[in-house]
C-alpha cells in the first residue's frame, strides 16, 4: 500500500488525472486515472508511471 503523501503528488502521465489504488484481478495491484480509464502497474510496491506500460481499461 502507497502512502497517502505519495498519492496526493503521483498523476497519470498522459492525462495529468491523480491515480488510486485498485486490485484489479486480471492485473493484480495496479494505480489507476480518477476516470478509471487507464491503469499502471504496481511491482515490489513500485507504481511504474511509464507511457509504454499504461493498460487502457
């Protein structure tokens, strides 16, 4: 689980939208845009806010 100091300043790097924590079941522990539209992956506790890894949802 991310620190909610941590999520207050993460945003989606495409959409500039705050990011949530969700465990989505086809892809385990993931961030996701306020819009729900979008998800990055969380490895080891590590979000990856990368471009060429967001999952369009």
């Amino acid at each position: 689980m991310l620190s909610k100091e941590l999520l207050e300043i993460l945003c989606c790097p495409l959409t500039k939208q705050l990011l949530h924590e969700a465990n989505l079941e086809k892809y385990g522990e993931v961030l996701l845009t306020a819009d729900e539209k979008t998800a990055y992956p969380i490895r080891n506790g590590i979000p990856v806010l990368l471009k060429e890894e967001a999952i369009a949802l």
